[in-house]
C-alpha cells in the first residue's frame, strides 16, 4: 500500500467514493487527500477535512460539508463499508 506525508504524519492511502446525501455515487478518489482537494474550498483547512472525510469512512460522522457521504475499501474486508 503507497504511504504519503502530510503536516501530521504518515498515513496509508485508503481508496474513497463520494456519494450524495442521497446515496447517488458521484467520484471514486484513490486517496482522502485527492477527495479533499475535490471539495474544498478557499476557507476549508485541508487537514481537518481529511480528517473528518476518514472520521466519516470509520463511522464516526454521517456527512462531511453537510452533503457528502463516504465509502471505503478496508483491506481486511473485501465488501464495502457505505459510511
């Protein structure tokens, strides 16, 4: 699995797929960082939105922007885990 840096630390990169509150796919990303790019705007801090896009992915949030859900692919489990 590809490692990157970031300010924090040193993370795997984990493959995400936006959806809509709706549950409509939108985009896959290989990375939350790539995700983030994707949504962010001028006055989001680019840290905190990956994390709350991993908090998401882990179940530990419903939406990130009040509008996005996230699935990720875990390793150790080959179905799918819709967040």
């Amino acid at each position: 699995m590809d490692i990157y840096t970031n300010k924090s630390s040193t993370a795997k990169i984990k493959s995400v797929t936006m959806y809509d509150r709706n549950g409509i796919k939108i985009k896959s990303f290989q990375s939350i960082a790539e995700a983030a790019r994707e949504i962010s705007n001028s006055e989001d801090n680019f840290d905190s939105l990956c994390a709350s896009i991993s908090s998401v992915c882990n179940d530990k949030g419903s939406f990130v922007k009040s509008k996005y859900r996230f699935d990720s692919f875990k390793p150790s489990n080959k179905s799918k885990n819709y967040c």
